[in-house]
C-alpha cells in the first residue's frame, strides 16, 4: 500500500503533535472537499442502510407505525427447526394398529399433533416428512417457507457455479488452443456480443419457451422440441412443484457465459509458453495438460470466478420473480425473493432486515474463506 | 362473465344463471373438446379470487348480527335492503371475536367448508388446474378473444378490448360474444344459501375513506372532492359508456353497470347489459386478515396454487386457512392497535 | 510431424465445439428476431423458420411503446456513469496522489463497502427513498447508482492512477501545472481504457438493473426503465400480438448495440486483460 500513496512535492514534513495534525488537515482542506460529495452519497446510502438494515433485524417494524424490540426473535423464528415423529394410531383397547379400507396404516395429521402438544409446537408448521418403516418423520419449522428456499438456495448455488465454470472452462480451452487468432479474436467478440440484448429479455424469452400449447397458443421452444419426439412428453414445467427447480436450472442452456470464458481465457494465455513446452516435451495429450498445467494455471481465475458465481447465487432471485415468483406453492422460493416479499407485499421490514442479515453472514463468511485462500495463492506463487 | 356465444350455441349450452347450471355447463364445453376457462393460479388472475367473495358473503349473510357487534344503536340487517349496511363495517377486534367463537374460522365454520367444496367443483369443471399453475394472469385475456377458451370473467372495461381483437381476426375465427350475470348459488348447494341470491360484482361497490386525523383544510378538500366525483353530473360520466372513440371511430354502444346511484340516467341509446341486483351484504367471508397482505398472499398460495392445483386436500386447506388467518388477525390487530378497542375483546372473550 | 492429422482433427473439433455453443446461445437472440417478422397466425403453422410475410407492423407498432422506455434508461444510465466517472475520478486521485490525515482510513471506508451484499441494504435503502420523497422520480434510480457504483470505480481508478509513469506527471508539475491541469490533461486521457471499461460496466449494470427500479419507479409509468418497461409489456399491451412483443425486445437492444460498437475493444481487452478482476 505504501507505494501507492506518493507525498505531494510541498506536503509539510512528518509532523508529531496535535497542533500539527490541525494544520495538515487544513492543508489538505481542497481534497476533502472533493471527496464530501462522495461520502455524502455513501453516508446516505450505504452506511447507513447498512447499520439500518443490522439494527432494524432486531425489531418487529412494518415500516410505518408498528416499531417493536423483539431481540433475536426474527432469527429464532427463521431458524427454528424440530423433528417430530408420528406413530401409526392403535386400538386403545387391543393395542393393534388401526387401518383404514385400503389396508393403510393410519397416522394422526402432524398439524393436530402439534396443536395438541402447543408447549412444545407453538407457532410451527409443517415444513416437510418422510416415512421410515411404520413410522413417519417429521421436520416442522417457524418459518418453513425460509427453510424450504434456503435448501432451494443450495441447489441454485451448487447449479450456478457449476455453469459458471464448466462450460466457460471447456470454450475458453478451446478458444486458446484455436491456430487462428483472427478467429480466436472474432470468438471472443460474438461471447460479449449477447450483452447487448437486456437481460430481462432473456428471462422472458424463457419463461416463453417453457410454454404448454393450449387452443390456438403455441407451445413455447422447449415443449415444441419435445412435442417432436414424443407429446406426451410435454409438461407444464414451471407450474409443477417437482419439476420447477430443474426447469430454472436448465435456464440458459447451454449456459455460454461470455464474460467468464473471456477472464478464464486470459488466465491460459498468461501461462509461460516454456511450461508448455516441458509439458509437450513429456509427450503428453491434451487431457494431460490440461490436467496437469492449465487448471492448476488457472486456479486464480477459478476461484474469481467462483466467488462472484456464488455471490450471484445466494443473492440473486430477478430471474425467478419473473418467471415463477417462487411459485408453485413456493416450491422454487428463494431466500431473496422471500426478503423481498417480506418487506414489500407483506410491510414486515424488521424480518426482511433479518433474512438479509443471515444472507450477509453468509456471504462474509465465503469471502472472507475465499480471501484467505486467495492469500495463500498469492504467496504460493511468490 | 363474457362467453363464446357462437360456441355455446353450435353446441346447444344454454348460458347458466345457477352455479349448478354454470358447473354442468363447464363440463358440456370440456365434453365438447374445449376448456371452458383459462386461469391463472397467480395473484394477477383474478378470475377465481374475485367470485370467492361474492360467495362467501352470500353464505354468511345469516351471521352479519352476530358478527357485527360494535354497530350503530338500533341497526339490523335486511338482506333485501342494501342501505341497511350504509355507515356499518366489519372492524379488525370484531373479526377477531368472531374468528375465536368459530363464526370465522374457516376449521370449524361451515361456510367456508362449503366454499372450498365449490371452488374445487368449479376448478375441476371449469378449468385446467395443472396448466393454471404455470400460466400468467396477462395471458387468459388473449385466450378468450383467440378461442382458447369459452369464458371470461371480467368488468364491462373489456368490451371495447374485445370487439378491437375480434375485429382484427381472421373471419373464421371471429365469433359472436355475449354475457352472463355470475351465476348465483341456491340452496342446491347449500341451506346457508337461502336468503336472497349473488350480489353482482357491480354497481357501486367502492366506498371512499378519508383517513383519521387527517389535517381539517385536506380534509375539507378531500370531501369537497369526492362530493364533485360522486355528484350526479360526474356519475352520469362515469356510468354511461355509449361513445365513439374519436381516434378510430369505432362506436360502444354498450353501458358500463347500471348505475347504482339513485337519479342518475343512462344516456340515450344505451343498452344496459343486465339488470341491477343489490342485497345487503357486510364483507364478512375472510380469506384474510384485514390490511394484512401476508395472509392474503398466503390464501392464494394455499387456497389457490396447493388446493386448487391438487396437492392438499380440504380437511388440510381448512387448516391451514384458519392457522394464516388467525396469524393475520394478530398482525393486524397489532397494525390498527390505536383503533382497537380492547375493552370489547375482553368482555366478548373469556 | 507425425501428430498433424490427430491435431487437425483436434482443430475441427474445437471449431465445431465452439459453433455449437455459440449456436446455442445465440439462438434466443434469433427465436426473437424470427418472431417479430410474424404474425400470431404465422407462428402457428410456421414455429422455427423464417417469416414468410414479414410484418413491418409489428416494429412499428413496438416502436412507440418501447421507445419511451429506451429514452427513460438513457437518461438514467447516461446521468448516472456521468456522476459515477466524475466522483470516482476526483476521488480515486485524491486517494491516489495525496497524503491527508485519515486517508486510509477513509479508503478503506469505501473498500469495504464492496464486502456488503446488495440483498441486505436493499430495503433500508429503499425506505431512505421513500423518506426523502424520491419514490417514483428519477433521483430513486441515479443517487444510489451514484453511491453504489463509485465504489468499484475508486478502488479501480486508484490502482490505475498509482500505476502511471511518475516522471510524467512530476515533469508537468515542475513545468508549473496545478493539479486539476494534470488531473484532466495527463492523468484522465492516459486513463481512458480503464474508463471506459468502468463505463461500460456501470452503464450495463444499471442498464439491467430491474428489481429496484420496480420496487421504486414502478408505479410511475413515464419513467420506467426499459427491463420493467418490457416485463410489463404484456400485460400493458395485451392486445399486442406476440411478435409485436418480440419486436420490443430486439428494438430494446439497439442501444446497447450502439454503445458496444464504439466500445467493444475496450471492454473485451479489460475482460481479457484482467482488468475486471476486482
């Protein structure tokens, strides 16, 4: 740091006292002026949404007149998480399972049984079971709505960095490997080029192409390809809770992203071309190299890349606003998009500060992982 | 409701005035290959919320004494005369009185089994309920005009778009269009539906609120305003559509609603598109809290998208309904506290 | 040469590679264009391919819902890169040229805002809006795009700065420039790659930026930006045929089109270069 930061020819030396600092803040009075509008702007918005936002998690506000401190309550409610196991009902006088005409065994509803324990069950509801045996499992939570985007996060997370390397990795090989550079160079140009359309086109595009015919409507892309093979392979894909996920995912196919394959290309042609010889001189294929010196040349861009990928996904939700708004039955609800509705449709400002709290905890915690991590590159490659 | 006449017609369906016709219409459209209506489960659709009030209001007509216990000295209800409710609300601690003696709550009161029995009928019929989870309220206008469909609820606002869009179509696939009022339940569907029949989502049903303690200039002003939008000369603006649109030259000859306010004419030549209907109604049925968008959206989810759609059944909806709405009356309750009046929750709740 | 036709082939498979992908991600882009040359008819009996009767009206029918929206975002990113450059110019410098009391603690005030994600000062910030009475006007979108996007631009800038040949500039100061001379007759035209790099970022990124202006412009028609202009696009016009809809999409990227023409070489070499990595 200290190099970047040159004395002006005329500073005043280095002074010790009080009387002196005064005086170079006086000196230096023109540069604070330039940089006031600056902090103005950041103090009003930045700093203090920031605290605001770290401060207001801590209240039961809607914004306007209810202002209440409730702690860690937020928290509590978007957190808590119980098992809870229901037993097939029994005779009471036999002792035997009861079973209904089908033969089935026959449960109490999990949302009566935790009405009839409320000291243990307040404020629960079911979030989701399975059944293991006789016995059904039960996983129940304050706020399962949150509970079920944070697993959907999860999924999103893992999908969306994967994408945002594999392919832009396998395109920017390629595109080094390639013996033109005029061509190399035109590539280049067309994986920017789709920039220009606004990304809310995208979305829209693909919401479209997800469509079922009906009537005179058509079928939108994906079901009309389908349609090809077979129509009974048509579905409604955003509007069923087992295949909403998948279809968000499948979003984008073949997931080109042009502004990651261009920063992984820049890591490749930064190889010194000597390493490339050695490894050539060893007699070894393309999958060799590759493996061997190129993605660990490229683990810097990687991990670059990375980060951002994850940043977009745990904060990320316009795409699925538009396209499913969480929905069907929330089954494709993002912790974002819940923060969202929290504060917007339903005026609960202090529990939405809370979600973004719990996002921002963890995204601190990837970035400052992936610092570290970053560090010991660094000094590796020292 | 707005129909395919030509269809109904070619398929001798005769358009229905009872929910029980309107459900075996529904079928006789899907018996002839078509979908009778095309909906959308999402908040922008408002085709299967909107009838739920109309409904359910109707069926508690016989509890609107017994709920509406802050009223008016000397005020009754009488369901044939609709300015018996003039000046009388449900507030936000009656409701919750009434939701914890069951009267409200949609887990032990039979209305709302009731409804919930009828809207699934009708999703069944009427609709396709897989579809209507994936599509988006803009697109159930276009499947009307387009023939996807054979019904549309809306408001009189559409006709000008309808007949613009049947206009531009090819000629075979023009059709003649005509409506129906929304067709009333009877006691064929249940004995909570005996007195009088639907009101119509029609005529005047908006009141205007000048809030509380407002600053007395605005509002002088704010009164002074409503009394010019609501004087007879403005009204009579409003309800008579009969124009000619001066850009193309097209001419509407039809009428908005009847209009509901006494002394104003329809202006010459209009063509009222059904009668008036009025009955005393209060707003009883919930699907949600007052002022509580969170339960509100929540309804749509699990009223609309899970029972609806097909993924939980009713015992499971009518639970989840009264846990919603009971959060939402707190919420609530906690939103208004300054309008609550504590001393009536008290003496009416042990 | 003994590994020629095995690497000829390894050529040719990376041309085809390559084509495939891009054919992929390109196909939208042409799905789009295809459609607004149709008819709702036409898509009916002819899904994929080219338009047999094209249908100028749809443009034009698009052009005027469309275009009120491109002027609106034009206005607000056009504003908005202006006021980002000009802060982060002046202030990058200041953080890069001059020693002050609390300088560092001051830049690293700015840095570490880049550690805080958008989602958590997303509502106080929109209820900073609504306080200072900005919802529904311009200022909601080009103050805190000001404020977000100076950010970046300093921390970037000031690298830059740091890195430019000293002699140069102390040359000019012993000829008697003050600073604002060399600021803006040394300093800034050496910079301009890395300008434009950040202009082109920030101009995109506000560009497509659709949940807060939805959330604080939304409701004022006339100045909505082109993503929710176009999201809303269906609903507004539902009497619109679906190419005419299509038809707003391709008219809503020309001027992107136009920036990139003339700063495409900048952007890609600052991809390429690394220049993006922070």
């Amino acid at each position: 740091m200290a190099t970047l930061s040159r004395p002006v020819a005329d500073a005043p030396p280095m002074p010790s006292n009080r009387r002196n600092l005064l005086q170079r803040i006086w000196d230096a009075k023109f540069v604070y002026l330039i940089l006031v509008p600056t902090f103005v702007l950041l103090v009003i918005f930045a700093y203090y949404p920031f605290v605001n936002a770290l401060y207001r998690s801590l209240y039961d506000w809607n914004g306007v007149n209810v202002s209440n401190y409730v702690g860690m309550e937020n928290f509590a409610t978007l957190l808590s998480l119980k098992f809870a196991t229901v037993d097939p009902k029994t005779d009471e006088v036999t002792g035997e399972p009861l079973r209904d005409e089908a033969g089935n065994l026959v449960y109490e509803d999990i949302r009566r049984v935790m009405r009839n324990n409320e000291e243990e069950f307040e404020d629960f509801k079911a979030y989701t079971s399975i059944q293991i045996g006789d016995r059904q499992y039960h996983l129940v939570a304050k706020d399962p709505v949150f509970i079920r985007s944070m697993g959907n996060m999860l999924v999103f997370v893992v999908a969306d960095v994967a994408k945002a390397i594999l392919i832009p990795i396998l395109l920017a090989v390629m595109l080094y490997h390639l013996w033109s550079h005029r061509w190399r160079y035109i590539f280049r140009i067309m994986l920017i080029l789709p920039a220009v359309v606004p990304g809310v086109v995208y979305i829209l595009l693909w919401r479209d192409f997800f469509k079922m015919p009906s009537g005179n409507q058509q079928a939108g892309l994906v079901n009309q390809l389908l349609g090809l093979i077979d129509p009974n392979l048509m579905h409604t894909w955003l509007g069923d809770v087992n295949t909403v996920i998948p279809a968000l995912i499948f979003t984008g196919f073949p997931w080109v992203n042009g502004a990651n394959t261009l920063i992984l290309l820049a890591g490749l042609l930064s190889i010194p071309g000597e390493l490339y010889d050695a490894v050539r001189m060893d007699g070894a294929g393309a999958w060799t190299t590759f493996r061997r010196l190129e993605l660990p040349m490229l683990r810097g861009p990687i991990r670059l890349v990375l980060v951002f990928a994850l940043i977009g996904a745990v904060q990320g939700y316009t795409g699925i606003l538009i396209m499913t708004n969480g929905g069907p039955a929330n089954a494709s609800m993002v912790p974002g998009l819940w923060l969202y509705q929290n504060a917007f449709q339903f005026n609960r400002y202090g529990y939405a500060s809370a979600i973004g709290v719990i996002l921002f905890i963890i995204l601190i915690t990837f970035t400052v992982a992936s610092q570290r991590m970053l560090r010991s590159e660094v000094e590796y490659e020292g | 409701m707005f129909y395919d006449k030509t269809f109904f017609d070619a398929h001798g369906i005769a358009a229905p005035t009872t929910w029980n016709e309107f459900i075996d219409a529904c079928w006789a459209i899907k018996d002839a290959g078509a979908l009778p209506m095309y909906i959308a489960l999402k908040p922008n659709d408002a085709q299967w919320f909107w009838p739920t009030g109309m409904i359910g209001n109707f069926a508690m007509r016989s509890k609107v004494e017994e709920v509406n216990l802050l009223h008016a000295e000397g005020w009754t209800f009488d369901v044939e005369d609709p300015t018996s409710t003039i000046g009388e609300s449900i507030t936000v601690d009656e409701a919750w009185v009434a939701f914890n003696k069951g009267i409200l709550d949609p887990a032990v009161a039979p209305e709302f089994r009731i409804y919930a029995e009828m809207a699934k009928e009708w999703a069944d019929a009427c609709t396709d309920p897989q579809a209507a989870l994936a599509a988006d309220g803009n697109e159930v206008y276009q499947a009307f005009w387009t023939g996807q469909s054979k019904i549309f609820m809306n408001g009189t606002w559409f006709i000008s778009t309808l007949v613009n869009e049947l206009a531009n179509l090819p000629e075979e696939q023009q059709f003649e269009w005509s409506i129906f009022a929304h067709p009333t339940p009877t006691t064929e569907n249940g004995d909570v539906f005996s007195m009088g029949a639907i009101n119509q989502n029609m005529n005047l049903r908006n009141g205007f609120i000048v809030p509380k303690g407002l600053d007395p200039a605005k509002e002088a002003i704010a009164i002074d305003f409503l009394r010019f939008m609501t004087s007879t000369e403005e009204a009579t603006k409003l309800f008579s559509l009969n124009r000619v649109d001066e850009a193309t030259g097209v001419e509407y000859p039809w009428s908005y609603d009847p209009p509901a306010i006494v002394g104003i004419p329809m202006r010459p030549g209009t063509e009222a598109l059904y009668p008036r209907i009025d009955y005393g109604e209060m707003g009883l049925f919930l699907t949600s809290a007052p002022g509580d968008t969170q339960s509100w959206t929540e309804w749509l989810t699990f009223f609309g998208q899970e029972y609806l759609g097909g993924m939980i059944d009713i015992d499971t909806v009518l639970e989840e309904w009264s846990f919603s709405l009971e959060d939402g009356l707190e919420r609530s309750l906690e939103t208004y506290r300054d309008e609550v009046d504590q001393a009536f929750i008290d003496a009416n709740l042990p | 040469m003994r590994h020629q036709r095995g690497a000829l082939r390894a050529e040719v498979m990376r041309y085809i590679v390559l084509l495939a992908f891009l054919g992929g991600m390109f196909y939208p882009i042409l799905f789009m264009l295809l459609t607004t040359g149709k008819t709702n008819a036409e898509l009916s009996i002819n899904f994929f391919g080219f338009p047999r009767d094209i249908q100028i009206s749809n443009l034009t029918r698009a052009w005027d819902a469309v275009v009120p929206y491109i002027l609106n975002s034009v206005l607000v990113s056009g504003v908005a890169v202006a006021g980002v450059l000009a802060l982060a110019v002046l202030g990058a410098y200041a953080f890069a040229r001059f020693s002050f009391p609390g300088k560092n603690m001051l830049f690293y005030g700015v840095v570490a805002l880049m550690m805080i994600p958008g989602i958590l000062t997303f509502v106080p910030q929109f209820l900073i809006a609504r306080d200072l009475g900005l919802l529904n006007t311009r200022l909601a979108l080009i103050l805190p795009y000001i404020a977000g996007g100076q950010v970046g631009a300093i921390f970037m800038l000031r690298i830059f700065f740091a890195g430019l040949p000293q002699e140069l500039l102390e040359a000019a100061r012993v000829d008697g420039a003050n600073e604002i001379v060399i600021l803006f007759r040394l300093v800034v035209p050496l910079s301009i790659p890395m300008i434009m790099v950040i202009a082109v970022q920030n101009i995109l990124g506000t560009w497509n930026d659709y949940i807060w202006p939805l959330v604080t412009i939304g409701m004022n028609e006339s100045i909505r930006t082109v993503p929710i202009g176009l999201a809303f696009l269906p609903t507004e016009y539902a009497q619109i045929p679906y190419g005419a809809i299509m038809a707003g999409y391709t008219i809503s990227a020309i001027p992107l089109a136009i920036l990139f023409v003339f700063t495409m070489r900048y952007f890609v070499e600052g991809l390429s270069s690394g220049a993006l990595k922070l």
